[in-house]
C-alpha cells in the first residue's frame, strides 16, 4: 500500500501578514505591494510543506477570513454578515447572507493557482472549496430561495472554479464538508453533500480529487454514503472523537482509490506522539485493501494554532508518515530524493 | 450591607459582563503596556465598575455583577493570574482580530485572588443588592488554552477545577451569596462524554459550597446534552433562551427540570430593544409551559452583555425589570 502525507487546508498568518491586513485595512497598502508579500509568505509556507516531503501543497489561503468569503465576496447576492462561531472553535466566521441565487462576479481560484502552482515545483498544487452543502447550511437564506436550490447552485459555481483552477494548473481537488461531522447531520444532508461533491470533482479533469470531513467523525451511516461520492479519497478526522475515525475507516474502508487520515491534531499545539499516530493508522488499514493509497494528513486546516506551530506540525506529519511506512511495511511515496 | 430585598419571585439579574467604560479600557491599556501593577490597575478600573453598578440601579436589577470591566478575555484574565500558565503566541480570533491563545506549561494552581477586588468594590456600591461573584469555568479554561504540559484532559480540568474552587472559597469567606461559573464552551462539544467530564470538574467546585451555586451556558445545541448536565451538582443553570427562541422549554419539560433557572429573555447579538411586553410574553411563555414555579425563575439576559452599546445595554435591562415586576402580579 502507498502511503503520503499533505497538509489539509488553509495555515495561519505569520506577523508580516497579519501587518499587512491591517495596513490593507485602513487603505494604506498597494495593491501591487499587497500580492508581492502575500506570495512571498505563501511561498514559506509552502516550502515547509515541500521540505516535509509533501508531494501534494496548498498555498496557505493566508488571506482567507474564513472558508466561505473569497467566495461569498466573490459572488453576487451573497455579503458576508454578522459574526457566528465556526463549529467549536474559540474561532468566528462571517454568516454568507443568500439574498438571491449566486451569481460569480470575478474567479477566486484560478488567479491563486497561476501565481502558486509555479511556487510549488516539485509538488503539485491543491485547491479546497467549501463544500455547498455546509456552505449552505451555515449560511443565511432570504427572498424564497430554497436550500436546496442554493446548494445546486453553489455546486455548480464551485465546479466552474475547480475546472478553471485545474486548467490553471491544480492537480488536486479537496472538497470540505464538516458539517457531516455533526452529530445531528443524517443520510439526506450526507447524500446531497456526496452527490454535489460529485459534481465538482468531476469537473476536475486530471486532477485528483478528495472530500473532507472534519471537526468530528461522522456517524456510520453519513460515512457510508460519503463513500459513495465519485471522489478519489474521502478524509476522516481520527483525532477528535478519541479514534473512532480509523474505527470508521476500519470497519467501512475508503474512496475510490483510499482514505486520507487526519492523524495530526491540528488544534493543539502539543506535539503528537509517534506510537499513538502510529496507532491510528493501524487501525484504519484494517479496512483498506492493498491496492487501495493512504494520504496522512491533519485533523482540520492548521490555522487554529499559531504560526510557529503550524510549520512544527507540518514538518512531523511528514517525519512520521515516512517513519510509519518503514515500520508497517508501506511504500512510501513522498519526498524529494 | 443588608436590607435588599430580593423578590419572591422572578429576581432579576445579570450573566455578568457590561461594555468596558472608558476607564476600564484606559486601565486595561496602562496595564499592558506594563505602566501599572496589579493593585493598581483594580483601582484604576474602579470608576467603571462604579459605572456599571450606577446603570444596574437606574434599571433596577436585583442581583447585580461587577461588570467584569477589568478582564478583556474571560480566559485570558485567569490565565494570566493563575500558576502554570503562560503567555501564548497569537490565534485568530475572526477576520485579522487575534489573541494570545493562552498556554498551560506547568501545573496549574491558584496563586492570590483573582476577582475578589473588583467583586468587593462592586458590593461597597451595591446599595445592599448580591453582587454574583463570576469565574470562568474549569471546563472552557480547558478548551480555550493549549496544553504543553498535562497531556491528559482530565489531570488538567481537575487542577483548573481545584484553582477555581480555591478562588470561590476566598469570596465565600467574604460572603458571597452567589457563585456563577461560566462553561459557554460546553455547548459548542454537546457530546455526552465531555458533558460527563464538566459534571466531575464541577463536582470540585462546588463540592460543600454554602452558596447559591450556578452554571451558565449559552449558545449552542443544549438539548442534546441535557440529560447529562441535569444532575450537575449546582442550584441553578443560567442558559441563553431569547437567541434561539426558547427552543429548550419543551426539553426542560419532558427531563422533568426542577433546578432554579436563570432564564435568558434579552438577546445580546441584537441592538434591537426588546420591549416590555415582549420580553413579559416570553416570561408568560415559560410559566405556562409548567416546568417550574415563579420563585425558582431567575430573569436575565442570555449572556453578557459586553458587545452591547451601553446605552442598548441599559434600556435592554431596563425593559426587563419592568417585565419581570409585571409578571409577578400576573404569577
Ligand atoms: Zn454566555
């Protein structure tokens, strides 16, 4: 069985960039200035994930408020609102405010990828999208629309995003669903999601293609049709919820081509223990067939811890997933040597 | 100090924090610029608590709060007065808003007195009304900071528990009359385990405790947790109801709840005012769902109200007393 690692999503903001949002707030930054020294950040970042051995890396999305906003900014009747705490993080995101179905003013990914996916050499490129139906059910709806309706059609503008940024240049494609983590989440919402994810990897070409849940496991039956999107990998979170997601994994198995294990706790700042990570995937492969490629990952995006650390974390996933396929017996495919 | 009368029925109080007066934020200023010691920083606050306790009055609620104008974060307030603790590097918070996540590097023990000054000055000023005396709870001490050093939940919750219980004796010493301990983040992980965990950290600090002992929670998916919290060993639960359109009284009823209740009637998202008969429909509203008698209702807005304007902050309470004198005519 192969086994890599790569980061999941989005890693906080070192000091530069946090200077450079607050200049940016009170207008006092070129604009030109501005994307020079997000790049420059963005490539720091993602030579950390080079040099763990990722072969897979995300820019960082240092300029991201929350998941939703490029795009709720992005997009016509949407603005993002008032405040709401983000699943059960000391963290806020804005509310999108749906006044109307969405309609894409300017693209948010395919820019990113033409200036990051060249930063990235050796590795490839990933972009994440929030997935429509958390898109959907953490945001605000008015003027008749119906949920449903507005996941269609987020679904659909996320797949133009995804086609444009794999022509870009992406080579993977994640989709971030954690609200199927929620415990009061059922088959139908988890059925819509795995379906609309569907949609938007296919739209993803070449590329490969991964839908995420996180923040929690899921419940069995929302895992079992998880696994039915037409998706490469479906990610668990196996740190929250003491294990139970290398239970899942265990007992249910993986996507198409395997699983990806959120094995790094990406909201604490203590550092992992080898045996216990070790562990977890142990667990997990008892549901995987041999064919079948394990990517070892963090538990949510990095950002919830501070800078430091996020790049501390991101060098042990990649010591510890090489470790782990020397000791199991792995193929490990990460690397640059 | 005596002579207050607090009412037979539906008291009214406060969840405990107020906008920060402007000598509170000249105080929390000079303090972390380092210009001021801890004493006198207490004493700088002082005019705001002063303040706050003059709007309690001009609304005429019955137990009051200190307004908790000396803590800019109700985590990193204790974090930065307890043993064991330091000075963490900076999270997001929201959008380009960060603080200093605190972390736990050694083992966590109560050091001096943490909010007695305030609470104290707070009651010298009371007119004779309870002053509650508010401490973030063991729990969301937990989940708030980073853990370096324990590697273990529970070792950690227990110590933090102990320090907060060390804390309650000193005002119990003192006689406070009301203790309230504040898990909001209980709510965000409604999970029957770490309700359980709460319930064992809650036990040390309450355990003995002659005092009126309360928990507040807010914001969140209560109903799936409350058949574990209900045997939480306190008097009463101050829970957030206004917000989320009192969507717990059917669960209340069917649990069979009959601890006191500090009931959230004020939304303290909303700049919106709520009116008199408003804010008395929903008292109504309780009482006829027949879970509990009049005299074991507490009314209160449903969290702090430190996002308010103060001027929002004051009608708000305002409109509450009022409320709550009509409905004690009524029930
Ligand atoms: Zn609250």
């Amino acid at each position: 069985m192969k086994v890599r690692a790569q980061s999941l999503g989005g890693y906080p903001r070192p000091r530069s960039v946090r200077r450079l949002l607050r200049q940016s707030e009170r207008g006092e930054v070129d604009p030109e200035y501005r994307v020079r020294l997000l790049a420059s950040a963005s490539s720091a970042v993602i030579g950390a994930q080079i040099a763990a051995g990722f072969d897979v890396v995300v820019d960082g999305m240092l300029d991201w408020h929350d998941i939703f906003r490029p795009f709720a900014s992005a997009w016509r009747n949407v603005t993002p609102t008032a405040l709401l705490r983000y699943f059960d993080n000391n963290f806020f995101y804005r509310i999108p405010l749906f006044t109307a179905e969405p309609e894409p003013v300017e693209p948010v990914l395919a820019p990113r990828v033409r200036l990051y996916a060249p930063l990235a050499e050796p590795a490839g490129l990933k972009v994440v999208v929030p997935g429509p139906v958390t898109f959907t059910l953490m945001s605000e709806v008015i003027g008749g629309l119906r949920r449903d309706e507005l996941a269609e059609a987020i679904a659909r503008l996320l797949a133009d995003e995804v086609r444009a940024a794999v022509e870009a240049g992406a080579s993977f494609v994640q989709v971030d669903e954690p609200i199927l983590g929620d415990p009061e989440v059922g088959r139908d919402e988890a059925s819509l999601a795995a379906d609309l994810a569907s949609r938007i990897a296919g739209a993803a070409g070449e590329a490969e293609t991964m839908l995420a849940v996180y923040f929690y496991p899921p419940k069995r039956e929302v895992y079992e049709e998880v696994l039915k999107a037409k998706v490469d990998y479906v990610m668990i979170d196996a740190v929250d919820g003491g294990g139970k997601g290398a239970t899942l994994v265990a007992e249910a198995g993986g996507g198409r081509k395997g699983v990806a294990l959120g094995v790094i706790d990406a909201r604490s700042i203590y550092m992992d223990r080898y045996e216990g990570v070790k562990s977890l995937v142990e667990a997990a492969l008892e549901g995987l067939r041999e064919k079948e490629s394990l990517i070892l990952t963090t538990s949510t995006w990095l950002d919830l811890i501070p800078y430091s650390y996020s790049i501390k974390k991101t060098r042990l996933l990649g010591l510890y997933a090489e470790r782990i396929a020397g000791d199991l017996g792995l193929e490990y495919t990460g690397g640059w040597r | 100090m005596a002579g207050y009368q607090v009412p037979r029925k539906f008291p009214t109080t406060v969840v405990g924090s107020y906008p920060k007066m402007p000598p509170a934020e000249e105080a929390l200023k000079k303090r972390r610029q380092g210009i001021v010691g801890e004493e006198e920083f207490h004493r700088l606050a002082r005019d705001a608590i002063r303040m706050v306790v003059e709007d309690y009055l001009w609304a005429g609620v019955d137990i009051i709060s200190d307004g908790e104008q000396t803590r800019e974060d109700m985590v990193v307030y204790f974090a930065e007065r307890l043993e064991g603790y330091s000075i963490g590097d900076w999270v997001r918070v929201f959008d380009n808003v960060y603080f200093r996540k605190p972390v736990v590097t050694g083992k966590v023990e109560w050091r001096q007195p943490m909010i007695i000054d305030d609470w104290e000055y707070a009651r010298s000023i009371s007119q004779g009304r309870p002053v509650k005396v508010i401490l973030t709870g063991p729990y969301t001490m937990l989940e708030w900071s980073f853990d370096l050093h324990y590697g273990d939940r529970r070792e950690l919750i227990f110590d933090l528990a102990r320090a907060i219980r060390r804390e309650i004796e000193e005002a119990i010493a003192r006689g406070a009359e009301y203790i309230q301990v504040d898990e909001p983040a209980l709510s965000t992980r409604p999970f029957r385990e770490e309700a359980e965990l709460l319930k064992e950290a809650l036990e040390i600090v309450f355990k003995g405790v002659q005092a009126k002992r309360i928990v507040h929670i807010c914001f969140g998916r209560l109903e799936r947790i409350l058949p574990y919290i209900l045997d939480y060993p306190v008097d009463q639960f101050d829970l957030e109801m206004k917000n989320s359109n009192f969507r717990l009284l059917p669960y209340l009823k069917e649990y069979g709840y009959d601890k006191e209740l500090g009931f959230g009637v004020v939304d303290v998202h909303s700049f919106q005012v709520e009116t008199v008969d408003e804010i008395r429909e929903a008292i109504d509203r309780l009482m006829k769902a027949d879970i509990i008698g009049p005299e074991k209702v507490y009314v209160d807005p449903d969290c702090g109200l430190k996002r308010l304007p103060r001027e929002i902050a004051r009608e708000k309470l305002r409109n509450m007393v009022e409320a709550a004198r009509i409905a004690r005519e009524e029930w």
